[in-house]
C-alpha cells in the first residue's frame, strides 16, 4: 500500500483529496489509468491472486509433517499439543491425498478424535469420526473409533452398529479381535442398561427470539436524517427488531479463535475449508453456509458393503450424510469468491474484504435477477466521503482498485473495471466507515483452576470483544444517542435489538454508537463520535447539563467536606456551551434544573442554578475556591507508574505486598486531588479490591468494592 501511494503523482493526490462523489468517476479513472502503466501495482495483483505463490493453498509435504509432529506429541501423552498439530495438518491437507493407501484428511480426523477422547471430549471425538467416515466411509479404524465414543457416552446400540461395520471392513486379524473385545463390551452394556431415556427439563423455559410485534417506521428527521421510530408504545425488554446482516467478516485478530462464519468461539474439532487454508468453522453446517467447499465422498457410501442388512445400510446413511446439509434457499456464500488460491482476503484488511463481500452479494442478486450490475446503489446508506481526510480518500481509491482487480480473477468478463465501477467501491467503503457494526461477544477474565481456588476470585466485570464486523441494512437507521432506549445484541451473527426502558409511541430508538453518559465525559464522546463517524452528536446526554458529565473527569475542592467540582479547561467549554443553548431557551432550561435538583446535583455545582452563573475552569462549582490544576496534574503523573505496576502484578497473578502497598498510598494521595466521584477513582478502588482478593485479604477487597460502587453514585 505505501509503495503505490507514494508513487501517485502530487497533482493527482491532490486532485483526489479535493474530490466530491460527483467527481468520484474523473478521480477513479485517472488513478485506474496511472496504475495501469505501473509495474509495482501488476506485481501486486499478481501477488494477492496468482495460487503459485498464495500463503493460504493446501500443502501436502507441510500436512504430512505437522501429522508427525501431532504423533510425536499423543506417544508421549502431550495430548493439547497432539491436537494443536493434528488441527493444523488437517488445515494444510488436501482432500484427495492419500498417506499409506488412507485418506489423509480422513487418517488425521481419526487421530485428532483419538486425541479427543483422551482429553475427555467426546462429542467432539464423535464428531470427527464422522467427518472422518464422509471422507473415507470404508475406514475401518473411523468406525471403531466411534464405536469405543459412544460406548463412553452411553449409546450402546450405536456403539454396536459402529462396530459390527468396523468388523466387516477390518482386514486384520489382530484389528478384529480389538473390535470383537469392544463389541464384548458394548453388548454386555447393552443388556444390563439397555437404551437410555432421553432426559427431558419439566422447568426447561424457551426464551422467545423473535421481535414482539414492534411496528418501526423509518422517518427523515431534521437533524441526524433517517432514524427509526416505534409506531406503538413500547413495553421495557421488548425484542424491537431481529436482522441477519447483509454481508459480515471475522476481524483478523480473531481469526484463529472463533468460527469465521457464526462468530462463535471454536470448539476443539474445528474444521477447515477443503480448498483453502483461510477460514475455520466450528460446525459442518457454518462451514457449508459460508460456501466453503467441503470433503465429502458420501456418494460411494456402500461400495464393496452390498452385502450389509439394511438397518445398517440406513445407520451408514444416517452417519455420513448427517453433514451433507446445503446452503439456504436464497442465501448467497460468502467465501467462495475468495477461494481459489487467492490470498488476498488475507492480506488486505477486513473492511475491504467486507467491500469485496457486499459487492459480490449485488453481483450474485443480479446475476439471479438477470439484470444489470449497479452494483451499491440500492443499499440506499449513508456515507461521510466528503469529511473523510485525504489520506483517507486516496487509500480508498487504492484499495477499491485492487478490489475490483482481486474479483475480475473470479468473474473475469463479468466484472470490467472502469472509472465509473471503481467509484462504487470508494463508496462502500465509506457507508461500511459509518454504516458497519462491531459484533460482539461476551468474555470473562481468564481463571486457571476453580474459582473457589485461593487468588481465582473475580472482581471485574465481563469485558465486550469485537470479533467482527457486519453491515445490518435495516439496523444501520438506527441513530445514536449517549442516552440510549435501546441496546444491540448478537446470537451468532444475528443482531437482536431490545428496548432498554419504556418508549412512548412516535418515539424514535436510539442505541449508542460508542461510550454513553456514565463511561466517559461529553468531550471525549464527541470527539469520538466525529473520528470514527463523521458527525456532532446533539442528543440530550450531549445538548443538556448532567450531572456525570461535571463528575466523571472532575478535580476535588481545596475546601475540606465541600463536594464541588472543579472542571479543566476542555470540559469547562463543552459544559459552557451546553449551558449557552438551555439560557437562550428559557422554558427548557426551567426543566432542566428541576430534573437536575433531582439528580442531586446541588451538592456538586449549585452555581449551575444562579442567573449570573459564570463557568470557570479551576474553580469550585459550590464555593469558588481554586486549585491549581497544572500541580495537580503534576502529582497524578508521579502516581502513573505505581497504578501500572499494580495492574502488571494482577496479570500475573501474583501481587508483591511492597507494589500492594505502593498502590494504597498513591490512591490516598489521589483522593485528595480527585473528586470522590471521578471515575478514576472508581478505577483504582476495583484494582485495589482486585489486588486484595488475590492475596487472600478478601474484607479489604469488599471494602474497596464498596468504595468503588459509591464512587459511582451519582451517575
């Protein structure tokens, strides 16, 4: 990417960072027509797409040596590292590669499932010998393994059919009489226990997943445009809305830790794609609806077995094609594109490949509608191209170049690049900047052990992690605010949007893009909210005094057992101007201070109440005292490196009592220069707890939990 930037001639830089979308087409076609007359960029292409040369093909000799590895480690008992490389082997190997006249792919799912059920696994080991048997359903060891699983859980008349195929394909005398042994057992179990019932939960509750009858309305609004809006009153917790996204991507970061497909974290027996060595799936099914080819040779299930009964005949079918489900009706894949011994979808970033995904969806809908590629435009989102930077705009311009390259190695005629198709990408790469939406998953702070083991207890919260990013048509008109009425979650790559209070009819929903009033202050949201999505956020949380806003940052008084707050410079203009908009509106400003009397906010800034109220930085909101906010500053900084060995030693488990001690006697000095109610403060007081808890001195951990939570009791 710098190499080409660089090579762009000034006047066309200059040309595309001065650029309109109107002009998009112009800019598009001069830079399309420089990089066609540029080495470096045909060099570049042919590295993102020429399969001699990818990172992501089948690699035989590299499989072959990772099953050795694999070997290696399950001989000596190292079993989480057997299943490391035999996961891996299974990545790299191709599906139509034999290793000693077996099915390499089948050989090494029957190894992993044996690891598997080492480590006590055992659905997962069931699993794979499945998968095993639709590669290679002759494989005599694919169906004792499965058997000696299913003895483990208690399927004993599985167990049984497993076996009696196993011993009519084992050609070995010394594998038949492991199989009869096993048989022995299996039956033996099976006449004492017989077939167990299924439990059934009588208290068992379904929780309802689709909306409650919610009628949205999207509306044009005078300030923030399109925005959704409840046609009836809305009941707190209701489901207001349900979508699948148009189009998603797994971020990089989480690429070999959840499934590429449902976002899921990755079970044990994660599966791979049979062309490429890209994605992971945590099932048969998310891999086949991402359009990943799979290994399937379940057609010649019952060659050289004609003389089978035919309750095993169906047993056969049932197991092997248990995994042959195919794509929903209408649903477009979304990975086949980028699995033909490209490695671009590696390399470029994930935004990009999003680009690339919802551009191949259009091309696919009109292939099917039969008609002509228009290719964004009737995704009808919005975009910010006109505030984006210039750095921003030449590196789209880039990227949509290369994009439209990657793919024409896929649809060749079908898809001609000109000015004009370039541009489209520019723009979808800026609806994605404003458009897209971070999809989460909850997770919980790693424990090793019990958590009832001394040091494992849990102090802090679940923490969100974003695993990938979406484009929801219908969930991006949904306009933000720091003071939301509605929350977004996701169950698999579903977004699920839910009311958080109660909503009037004619209300409009709004969820929060961002931090909320309460996590940070109404500077750094804004200043937030116009990086990432180009526009100033004039909600109530941003547009009206609170009382989080004044005490979240704010500094204690000089002044002992006074509680005012004194603001810094930056906060005392966001608050400033807040203030000048609720005086030149007299009756929303009488409203106000009734709904802050009510907030308690007297106690922290009553001159917020007095007609000649003047906001001063570094001054007392309740008594006017000063404080030198440039010592304070000073003394904070000394604290810094303190707080940092604290958080280093919880990592790790182990807190030294000197560090411990350190901490206590820098949050005492912080105290003193932060208001009670700063969320720094309310940061410290968790560490400290957190501190305590893993030295076993759980009352002072519950003493500063407490500390913590009021710090907070304002907001």
């Amino acid at each position: 990417m710098e190499t080409l930037k660089s090579a762009v001639p000034d006047a066309l830089k200059q040309e595309i960072s001065n650029s309109t979308p109107s002009q998009l087409p112009s800019t598009c076609s001069s830079l399309l027509d420089f990089f066609h007359n540029l080495p470096q960029f045909h060099q570049m292409i042919k590295d993102l797409t020429d399969p001699s040369v990818a990172l992501c093909c089948k690699d035989r000799n590299a499989a072959l040596e990772t099953k050795l590895k694999g070997n290696e480690c399950f001989s000596k008992g190292e079993y989480s590292n057997a299943l490391l490389f035999y996961s891996k082997a299974l990545r790299l190997a191709p599906v139509d590669m034999d290793d000693m006249e077996i099915n390499l792919v089948a050989l090494l799912y029957v190894n992993r499932a044996s690891t598997l059920q080492k480590m006590g696994l055992l659905l997962e080991c069931l699993r794979d010998c499945s998968r095993a048997l639709r590669v290679s359903p002759r494989y005599a060891k694919a169906w004792f393994r499965r058997g000696k699983a299913n003895i483990s859980l208690g399927k004993f008349e599985d167990a049984i059919r497993d076996l009696n195929i196993s011993l009519m394909l084992e050609i070995s005398s010394s594998g038949k009489r492991q199989i009869e042994a096993e048989l022995k057992i299996a039956l033996d179990k099976f006449k004492r226990i017989g077939i167990p019932r299924k439990k059934t939960n009588q208290n068992q509750s379904e929780v309802p997943d689709e909306p409650d009858q919610v009628k949205l309305q999207c509306l044009l609004t005078t300030t923030k445009g399109r925005g959704m809006f409840c046609v009836d009153d809305v009941s707190e917790a209701s489901l207001v809305h349900k979508e699948d996204p148009y189009a998603a991507v797994i971020l990089k970061k989480c690429r070999e830790t959840h499934c590429h497909f449902c976002f899921n974290e990755l079970p044990a027996d994660a599966i791979s794609c049979a062309s490429c060595s890209i994605p992971l799936y945590c099932s048969d099914w998310c891999q086949i609806q991402a359009g990943a080819p799979k290994f399937d040779k379940s057609s010649n299930s019952f060659s050289g077995l004609e003389g089978l009964a035919d309750d095993l005949k169906n047993y056969i079918s049932d197991v092997v094609l248990a995994g042959a489900s195919t794509l929903d009706t209408g649903h477009i894949a979304e990975h086949r594109h980028e699995c033909h011994g490209f490695h671009w979808p590696l390399i470029l970033p994930s935004e990009v490949v999003l680009a690339g995904r919802i551009l191949v969806k259009v091309i696919e809908q009109n292939r099917r509608a039969r008609a002509d590629s228009n290719l964004v435009g009737f995704l009808d989102l919005s975009h910010n191209y006109l505030q984006l930077p210039p750095e921003s705009k030449l590196e789209m311009h880039i990227y949509s170049i290369i994009l439209l390259h990657c793919l024409q190695h896929f649809y060749r005629t079908e898809l001609p690049i000109s000015g004009i198709m370039v541009s489209k990408p520019v723009i979808l790469l800026s609806q994605i900047q404003v458009n897209s939406m971070a999809v989460v998953r909850m997770q919980a702070p790693e424990v090793k052990g019990s958590i009832y083991e001394s040091g494992n207890a849990l102090t802090s919260n679940l923490e969100q992690v974003k695993v990938g990013q979406a484009v929801y048509v219908a969930g991006s008109f949904f306009n933000h605010s720091c003071q939301p009425n509605i929350h977004t979650y996701f169950l698999s790559r579903t977004l699920h949007v839910q009311a958080t209070e109660y909503v009037l009819a004619g209300s409009e929903l709004e969820l929060s893009y961002g931090p909320q009033v309460g996590q940070w202050d109404c500077k750094d949201r804004q200043r937030l909210l116009e990086d990432r999505y180009s526009f100033t956020c004039q909600c109530t949380g941003c547009s009206e005094l609170n009382v989080s806003d004044l005490v979240i940052n704010a500094y204690r008084c000089t002044k002992l057992n006074c509680l005012g707050v004194i603001l810094d410079r930056t906060v005392t203009t966001c608050e400033k101007q807040k203030l000048k908009l609720l005086i030149d509106a007299p009756t929303v400003y009488s409203k106000q201070v009734e709904k802050l009397k009510d907030a308690n906010i007297v106690e922290v800034a009553c001159h917020v109440f007095e007609s000649d109220y003047k906001l001063e930085p570094q001054h007392c909101l309740v008594c006017d005292s000063y404080r030198d906010l440039e010592a304070s500053c000073v003394a904070i900084s000394r604290t810094e490196s303190c707080c940092k060995r604290l958080q280093d030693a919880i990592a790790s488990n182990e807190v030294p009592t000197n560090i411990l001690l350190d901490a206590v006697k820098c949050t005492d000095l912080l105290r003193t220069i932060f208001h009670p109610y700063n969320k720094r403060i309310a940061e410290v007081e968790d560490n400290l707890a957190q501190a305590f808890c893993l030295v076993g001195e759980l009352q002072a951990a519950i003493d500063h939990c407490k500390t913590s939570i009021q710090t907070q009791g304002l907001e």
